[in-house]
C-alpha cells in the first residue's frame, strides 16, 4: 500500500518538462487546481497536471507539495489539452504555457475567490427628483441620468466610463438614499432591440449561408471590405449563439476595443458580456475572466489574452480583423492568437469566424482548405463605396512639416466643405533624426543600435525600443557647436505645423505618447464622434477598426519606406496599411477620398495599390512568396540568442546548428545563420538568430523533435539566453 501518491506540476520556467511532487494518500487530487511547491531554497506556484502511485524518480528525494490552493480546478481538462497542444506547436515549456492560460491574477499564489460584482442602480426613478440635481450637483445628475436609462442598473466599470471619479458621487447618492447597490449574479439578457437595422442584401446571403454551418467546426472567412458590415454579422451569429444558451469569445485587436465597439455591443446584449484588455488592472481582468467561466456572462469581448477564457459552453469565436499583428505575442510565451483560436475550435467542434479587409495572406492561402469558407461582402450598406487610393506624386514638391502642396489642398478642400480628415503617420515623436551640422554627430542610444528620437515638448531624446531618454543637448558634445539640427517629420510636428496653418481648426493627435490613458483615447475619440470638422493625425492606432461618419479624407504620408523595407512581409503590410486607413474615410453620407504622399509612383507596388483591389494584389503577393518560397508556402523557425557579447550570441547558435545538423532530414531544410539580427543591440544585449526555412514542414517538425533533448541542454543564462520562434512574425 503506497503512502502517498506523485503528481506532475507545471511550474513556469522555461525548461522544457515537468515536476514530481508527493501528495498525501488522504489528500484529495485535483486536476487543473494550483499548489503551493517547495523549490529550491523558496516556493513556487505549480498546476497538477497527473497523478499516480508511482514514479520514475527516487521516491525519497520527490518533496511532498506544501499546500493546495484552489478547491477545484482554475484550469479545465480542455484548456489543459490546448495547453500541451501550444506547448508541442510552439515549442515553448510547458510549465509557461499553462500558466499563459490563467489571467495574470492567478499565476502567483493568490487565493482564487469566486468574485461577486456589484450594480447600482436608482432607489426612486423619480424624474423630477433627478433633473433638480442638473444645477445644483451636475455630477451626481449625470450619474443618475444615467442610471436612469439603465433600469437593470450600472457595474463599477460602466460607471467609470461616465465619471472616472464615480466613487465618491456615487457614496454621496448612496447616503442621500437616491441609489442603491445589490449583487449581481445572474445577467438580465435584455431582448434584443426591435429596431436592428436592415441586413443589406449581402450581409443577408452570408448569414443564410453561415447560420447552417454553425454547429461544427469550420473556419469562415468574412473578407469584407471596409465598412461592409461585417460587425453587424459577428452581431447576429452572436444573437444566434445566445439564443441556443451558448458562450462566444469576440477578439478584436489592441486598439480596436474603443467605446464605440463596446457601446454597439452593449445596446445589443445588454450587460452580459465582459470586457478585457491590457488598459485593465489584472484583478479587473481575473474578475472578467471569472465571470465568464461561472456563466454570470456569456460574452467575453477582448484582446489577445482573452482567448483563454474558459466556460462551459463555448459555441463560437470570432476574431476581429484577422490580419492584424497585435494577435501575435512576441515576448515570454510566443503564439499567434488566431492560429491558437483555430486549434481550439477545432478541440471543441465549434466554428470559428475570422474577418477582415485586408485578410493576411495566410488565411487567403488556408481558404483552399476545405475546412475554411470564404464569404465575400463587397458593398457597404452606406451610400457610398470606400475611396480609391489616389497617388499624389510628390517628386518635385515642397514640403511643410512632411505635407506636400498638393497635400494641402486635398486638406482644405475637405474641410472647407465640413468634411474630417484623418493623416496616417506612422512615426511618433517630433523628429527621428537629430544631428550636428559641423562635425555630424549624431544622438545614439547608449544601448540599441537605434536613433534617438526628439521630443520636442518635453524636451527629451527618446529611444523607442528602451526608453532610455536624456536631455536635448544644447551643444553638440562632440565639437560644441550650438548648431544642432533635426531632421524627418513626427506626429508632434505635423501636429504643431497643422495647428498653426489651420488655427481656426480642432486638430487631435492619437499616438502612444499621448494616449496614455484609455480616457484620453475617448475624449478624442468622442470629438470625432460629434461630426466637427477636424484634422485628426495619428500612427497605426487610428489605421483600423473605427467608424466615423464624418471622416472623408484620409492623407497616408510616409509610405514609401515600406518599397525598400527588408522584410518579406513590407508589401503585405503595406497593402494593408493603405486599405485600411482609406477606408476610414466616405462611411457617411459623403463620398470619401483617399491620397498617399510618395516619390514612387511608378513603382509595381504603388501603382497595383492604386488601381487594383485588396484581393487581386493579395493574390499577386502570394505567387510571389510562392516562387521566393516564403510563407505560407514553407515554414519558418527561428533561434534567437542574446548576450553581452555578439560572440557569446553567435557561439550558443552554432551549437544550436549543430545538434540540428546530426538530425535526420536536415537536408531538407534551408538553414540561415547564424547572423547578427537586424537591430543586433538592443536594450544593452546583442542579439542573433538562426532561421530553419523548409517547404516540407513534416521535416521540420522531426528535426526539431529530435533536437529537442540535447537543446534542452543548452541552459539559458544571463550571459546567453536563446529562445525559439515558431511562426514568427518576419525573417
Ligand atoms: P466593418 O466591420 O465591415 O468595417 P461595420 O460593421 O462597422 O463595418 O459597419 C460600417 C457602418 O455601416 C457602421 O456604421 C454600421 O452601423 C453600418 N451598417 C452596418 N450594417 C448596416 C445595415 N445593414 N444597414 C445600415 N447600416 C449598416
Ligand atoms: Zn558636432
Ligand atoms: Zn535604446
């Protein structure tokens, strides 16, 4: 009779296995539940993955688990099979995988309490009672106004979105006994409202043809153009699904989650849905998560992460613009979002729904599978069709704060006729060069092999990839000479230049520097919302997504940099780029008009992007990667190491090569490096890798699962780490 049974943890590290412990024979054993660990001289945090009465180890040296801290399971069987299936697909431990899985609340030792969420709502709805705050108390009325028009009441995070200082209105209501609190455990599913608008012809036949199909695994493929409507499907497949009692997990990309998403959806399903995203705490986010996973609401709207909600009954996920790159995680455990998606649906038979304008050539490549449907939507239900792209040939220009003559007429055109225009820069800071003009100094980052970049208002050079910062020198500190000068146009000068020529005009800037909070994001958000003629300047957080009426300009400054970029995947994004940033604009009942700035307009590319549709260049794009044999047509996995020293780095991927090179099959892949990568410093480390390129993935997969014993060998260090790349982003 054994005294006590071993279990196998998940712990995370990054080591490639798992990790014996000994359980009492009394103690319960639960799958998917965290325990406390004794390793090494402290404690960690481990997921009972197995048990039994034996194992391979020593018995005596296997230490008994200090204690369990979840009665049930915080991780389901399912989850836990995506987890291996991640875990074997990408290369990645196991150990960080499963913990990936958990909301960031979860991954430390905290205690896991079911989470009760409050609602506020009117104790007298009394409309006499509330306009009498309107003068004397302005934020209590608006509180209350609101609640008012939210019979059911408001949670803590709606009524933040109306007043971030909700608390203490809402403490000064509650004692004045106009508003109540009670718990809120089960959702009010309000009934969808009567006046949905009017599928339009197209978005009638996609849901004819999609409904039926919706009791299975499939991947469908809603690639529509800008505007077509294809929110208003994933909406009704959503209605559908709920009506059947089923759970959906909507993803969108990092900036697509705006008010103006969350608003539509929360007019149509009421309050049964949650809300997550990285502007969240990570306990506001675990409570999203929980909610979610006990049913309490059957809509989980986020981004990236969110995908590893778990409920019972999953019956759909969609994933919002497909294409974007936000869905790939390209630090700790690295996975794209959408191909992790696939794989679950597949797990559970569900269907799932990619959409896009702009679909990455992976998926139209899929779309030859007979797992995948493609649904096209060629109209917009508004008046009027997305503008074409209209080349501007800035050749022989001059130029003010990076916008040409021509530029400018388009500009007041527009607003002369009360129209908003949107300007695409991706570049954010004042100037991206600074330089002496005597000796040619230049600002350098101390631990990248990066420019400084000027930021005028605060007066600071400011690395991108760091943040390392100093002060603008007022002498050049390699000769002295006063005359420093900048060079390139950020979205702060443009900003600047714009509001001196246009001084009678709002003009708003959407960048990281300025948004720094989701609220700021609003305001701005909410002017555009008033229909105001405006100039709005951004970078690609202004790209996708939003809909405003009133937008029917959209400038694109800087687009050539892309003809001459290194990666194979510069034409792909750049087409995307332009597709998407043009079809913000003519969603009202003005037409809308489109312009890129470039020196190219010859060049294939510009004039494909000019006269062709998304489609046709995608599917040119794709022949070409055929013939060149990059993906989707072959498969790529890159090895990256950094270290103190360049040679440190290239050395531990020699001996990566060579442990790949006695696996059978090699031959048949194509191997490049080891090479310095592109930045090869980078935050003070020097940085290398080694790509595995092959068109026979069946090869891959065996080299690599032969290798990975004696790789596992090559520890990771402070002085070299090496992490590998499954999929990745670019060459
Ligand atoms: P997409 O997601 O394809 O870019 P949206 O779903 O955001 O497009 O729709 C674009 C605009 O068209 C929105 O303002 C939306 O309210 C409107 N719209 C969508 N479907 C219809 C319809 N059937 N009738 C009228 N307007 C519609
Ligand atoms: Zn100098
Ligand atoms: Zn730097």
């Amino acid at each position: 009779m054994p005294q006590s049974r071993f279990a196998c943890f998940a712990i995370a590290l990054p080591l490639h296995r798992v990790f014996d412990y000994r359980i009492a024979s009394d103690e319960s054993v639960v799958v998917g539940a965290r325990y406390r660990l004794p390793f090494g001289n402290g404690v960690k945090t481990g997921i009972l993955l197995d048990a039994s009465d034996i194992s391979e180890l020593d018995p005596d040296r296997i230490k008994p688990v200090q204690e369990r801290l979840d009665d049930a399971a915080v991780i389901n069987e399912h989850m836990l099979s995506l987890a291996r299936w991640m875990s074997d697909y990408y290369l990645q431990s196991l150990g960080e995988v499963v913990f990936q899985c958990l909301p960031g609340y979860l991954r430390g030792l905290r205690p896991h309490n079911p989470v009760r969420v409050k609602r506020w709502r009117l104790a007298k709805p009394d409309p006499d009672l509330i306009a009498g705050l309107k003068r004397r108390s302005p934020r209590q009325f608006e509180i209350c106004d609101a609640l008012s028009r939210h019979e059911s009441g408001l949670t803590a995070i709606q009524l933040k979105q109306i007043n971030p200082a909700w608390h203490t209105v809402v403490k000064a209501l509650e004692s004045r006994q106009l508003v109540q609190w009670e718990w809120m455990d089960q959702p009010v599913l309000e009934v969808p409202a009567d006046d949905l608008p009017r599928l339009s012809p197209e978005q009638h036949d996609c849901l004819v043809e999609l409904e039926p199909r919706m009791d299975r695994f499939a991947v469908h493929l809603l690639d529509g153009i800008t505007g077509s409507g294809k929110t208003e499907i994933y909406l009704r497949l959503i209605q559908g699904r709920l009506a059947l009692d089923l759970q959906v997990i909507y993803l969108v990309p990092e900036i697509g989650l705006t008010n103006q998403l969350i608003e539509r959806v929360e007019q149509r399903f009421g309050e049964c849905f949650a809300i997550s995203h990285s502007g969240l705490t990570e306990f506001q986010r675990y409570r999203a998560w929980d909610r979610f996973r006990r049913g309490e609401v059957r809509i989980m709207l986020g981004t990236r992460s969110s995908l590893f909600s778990q409920c019972d009954r999953l019956g759909l996920i969609i994933i919002d613009e497909e294409h974007d790159q936000s869905y790939r995680q390209d630090d700790g455990v690295r996975y794209h979002a959408r191909d992790v998606a696939i794989k679950r649906a597949q797990m559970l038979d569900i269907p799932i729904v990619l959409g896009s304008a702009t679909p990455s050539l992976e998926t139209i490549a899929n779309c030859s599978r007979d797992t995948y449907f493609r649904y096209r939507l060629d109209r917009r239900p508004t008046r009027f069709a997305p503008p074409p792209i209209q080349l501007i040939d800035v050749r022989n220009s001059r130029f003010e704060f990076g916008c040409a003559g021509q530029t400018f007429t388009h500009i007041e055109q527009h607003l002369a006729q009360a129209g908003q225009v949107l300007i695409y820069l991706n570049r954010r800071g004042f100037a991206p060069i600074v330089m002496c003009h005597e000796c040619g100094w230049q600002s350098l980052c101390q631990n990248c092999d990066a420019r400084l970049t000027l930021h005028q208002s605060v007066k600071t050079l400011l690395c991108h990839h760091c943040g390392f910062a100093q002060a603008v020198p007022e002498v050049c500190p390699e000769c002295g000479n006063t005359e420093i000068r900048h060079y390139g146009i950020g979205t702060e000068q443009l900003e600047q230049g714009l509001i001196q020529r246009y001084p009678d005009t709002t003009v708003l800037r959407i960048d990281r520097d300025v948004i720094a909070s989701r609220a700021a994001l609003k305001s701005r958000l909410k002017q555009l919302q008033t229909g105001q003629p405006c100039i709005l300047i951004g970078t690609q957080m202004i790209a996708k997504g939003h809909d405003y009426p009133a937008i029917t300009l959209s400038v694109i400054l800087d687009a050539d940099q892309a003809l001459f970029s290194a990666s194979y995947r510069a034409s792909e994004r750049l087409a995307q780029t332009l597709f998407q940033v043009s079809g913000r604009s003519g969603r009202g009942d003005r037409e809308g008009e489109a312009i890129v700035q470039t020196r190219f307009a010859d060049h294939p590319l510009m004039q494909a992007l000019s006269q062709r549709d998304y489609r046709d260049i995608a599917d040119d794009l794709l022949q070409e990667r055929r013939l060149l044999g990059f993906p989707p047509y072959a498969r790529v996995v890159i090895f990256r190491a950094d270290a103190i020293e360049l040679k440190a780095a290239l050395a531990r991927l020699e001996d990566i090569r060579a442990v790949l090179e006695t696996a059978r099959r090699f031959d048949a892949l194509s191997c490049v490096g080891p090479m310095p990568a592109l930045m090869t410093r980078r935050v003070g480390r020097y940085r290398a890798q080694l790509a595995l390129i092959s068109q026979d993935y069946q090869a891959l997969r065996s080299v690599l699962q032969q290798s990975m014993p004696a790789l596992e060998q090559l520890a990771s260090s402070a002085r070299v780490s090496w992490s590998i790349d499954v999929d990745p982003p670019d060459l």
